[in-house]
C-alpha cells in the first residue's frame, strides 16, 4: 500500500521545500522508517541544489534530501531480515553486500556504492522504471540518497542502510559523526602518546576530535581559519587540546608552530585533513615527524594536492584517502553509543536541536557558523 508523508525535497527552481510525498508500495529489501531525528551535513545542504542542478554530482533533483537519519521501523519489506517494526535504527549509507569489498568488512568501497547511494531509484524494480517516490502531483522524485533520504517524517529505506541499537534514550539515536570517529579509530589507530594534528573544525575534524582524545595522544593541535567556529566549541571538547587559528600564519609558520607543538618537538605523527584544501594537504604533510600520516577526510573534486614525494620516500611517510573513516555502520555506530554511554565520546555536544519545520532557520545558523552541526528533531 503506498505511503503518504512529508519530506524535504531539492528543486534546481525553488530550493529546499517541505512538500507531500507518496512511496510505492514496498520492495522485498525496502522498509519505511518513522524518523526522530535527522542530523544536516554539508553534503546535503551544498551538493544536491547548486552541484546536482548543474549535473555535476550523482544524483539529479528533484530528491529527497538526508543522509543521517534515525528512528523506529514501521514496516518492512517481503525478504527484510535484519529488522523487524518497532527496532529502534539509525541509518548509514547502503552498499551492495556481495562485492569483494562487502564480503571482506570493507563497506565503504562498495565497487557498487554509486548505484546503490546515487541512483534515486529501487534497484531491480522493472514496475514505473524504478520510481518509489512521486510528488503531489505524480511526478517522479529521486528518493534513497544514500539509501534513506531521510529528511522526511517517514523514510524509504534500503535494508542495507539500517543499523540496529539497543537505545535507552531516545538521544542516542542523534549520532551522525561516524566518518570523523573512524577516521581515528579505525585508520590511525593512533599509539598512546602520539601527536595528532586536526585541521578543519566543523562537525568531522570535532569528532576526530573527540575520538583521539580516548586515546590518550601526547599532543593534540585542531587547526582552523574561523576563530567564529572555534568560538563556538564547546569548552569541555577542547579540554586537553591546543587551538590554533592558522588564518594569518604563512604555510612555514604554520609548519614549524605544529612541529613546535608535537610532544617531542619533532613534527606530528598524525595530522588529518578534514578540509579537502590543498594548501592544507601541504601543510599537514610538512609537519610530519618521520613515519607520519596525512589522512584526508574531506575533499572536493577540483582540489589537487602537491607535495614533495623525496620527503615520503626518505621520512617513510604516508599518504591516504578514507570514506566513512572506513567504518562498518553496523560495527561502529553502535560502538560509539557504548563509548557515549562511557562518557568518553560526548557527541551530543556538537549537536544543536531544531523542530523538523525549521530548516530554514537550521541552515541559516549553519552558515553563519553559530552551530557546529544541526539536527531537525521530528
């Protein structure tokens, strides 16, 4: 039986607008899921209008916009296993999970993952050329951005995208920081004591932030241009770490501060790069100590980085890209519940609630750098 609901919707003529919505009926691997919180990433905000109209990103509007959603399964499709209605989930991205990389733990790099995210469409269904998502009007909308779409009051999900937990506040299904999390945890696995630089301030580099933190590091930098952004961090985050707004400073000057500020004066161990600049990328790369990593978490497609490859190859040092932080959803989100449970990742404190009808108002102190990530509570 389809279903009728609210969703925010991107149109290359009109913006972003709540609009009505109606989902086919459901797919064997598809469910729908009541939606009690959806966290706002750049990514949603910046491509989908601008990039998408232009044709220059995967998925074409008019869609369905949100990709870190979480609530309670209201129904499921003929052949869902995983869950059943009234399972409390937060929502990743979807992968294929029959590929090399799904069957070996390695998710993020689906050979199939821009179908599966990007396509706007049900996967093998042949009825109405794969549409699920029509307007009041009956026109066809691209929905399962990253397999949920779920800036809506109900989502239409692909299996593959649901994570289950075991909740016991509602607050924790408000976790969309994974990629920043696993970027430490799962990539660096930085040793005790190491010295671990953090460029980029926002919502990514802070639960790099906050994740490095649980790993007792002997020095940790975040690095910023904004002395707005960084004004507006939490002081209990930053306890423990050196802020440095880097606007003003030449890329030696920034190099030799960091190298400056490592544990033992000799350059950093870590330094991650969760702006996708390339004069970051640079920097970050300088301020190396000998066996050192540069990881770049966020990028955009016309950065090119330069660097010079004798210091690589004489330092040892190493250079890598990672999506997701490499994270397994259904390993690493509720791994994160438990360390917020702990205490030792509070990654509420990054999050500012508005009322779903607020978008508005939810982008407008994203922009102005007033909030580090927002979350539209349904």
């Amino acid at each position: 039986m389809p279903t009728t609901t609210e969703a925010y919707v991107a149109r290359p003529s009109t913006g972003v607008k709540l609009e009505k919505v109606t989902y086919a009926d459901l797919g064997p691997r598809m469910l729908l899921v009541d939606i009690v919180a959806a966290s706002i990433c750049h990514t949603d905000v910046k491509v989908p209008v601008p990039q998408a109209a232009e044709g220059t990103f995967h998925i074409k509007p008019p869609l369905i916009l949100g990709h870190e959603g979480a609530g309670y399964i209201k129904s499921v499709g003929s052949n869902v296993t995983y869950v059943k209605p009234g399972d409390a989930i937060v929502l990743s991205f979807a992968h294929c999970g029959e590929c090399k990389f799904c069957l070996s733990g390695r998710q993020p790099y689906c050979l199939h993952l821009p179908t599966w995210n990007f396509y706007g469409r049900a996967i093998g269904r042949e009825e109405d050329d794969g549409v699920v998502v029509k307007d009041d009007k009956g026109e066809a909308i691209n929905g399962l951005f990253f397999g949920q779409s779920s800036m809506s009051r109900v989502a239409l999900v692909h299996e593959s995208s649901c994570v289950k937990v075991d909740v016991k506040s509602r607050q924790e299904l408000e976790c969309g920081i994974q990629t920043g999390a696993g970027s430490i945890w799962n990539v660096a696995r930085s040793p005790v004591g190491s010295s671990i630089v953090i460029f980029g301030g926002g919502a990514v580099g802070l639960s790099a932030l906050l994740a490095a933190k649980t790993t007792a590091p002997g020095a940790l930098v975040l690095v910023d241009t904004s002395q707005t952004k960084l004004d507006i961090i939490p002081s209990e985050i930053l306890s423990g770490v050196t802020v440095l707004n880097s606007k003003d400073l030449t890329h030696d000057a920034l190099v030799a501060k960091l190298q400056q500020l490592s544990a033992d004066a000799e350059g950093m161990d870590f330094a991650l790069d969760c702006v996708g600049n390339e004069h970051v990328v640079a920097a970050a790369a300088d301020c190396l100590t000998k066996r050192g990593s540069v990881m770049t978490i966020g990028s955009t497609s016309t950065t090119q980085a330069v660097f010079k490859t004798e210091k690589f190859l004489v330092f040892g040092l190493t250079y890598r890209g990672m999506h997701q932080g490499d994270s397994v959803p259904r390993v690493m989100i509720p791994e994160m519940i438990r360390q917020w449970r702990a205490g030792r990742f509070p990654f509420d404190k990054l999050l500012t609630r508005f009322e779903f009808k607020d978008l508005e108002k939810a982008l407008e102190e994203m922009h102005g750098g007033r909030v580090v990530k927002s979350l539209l509570v349904v």
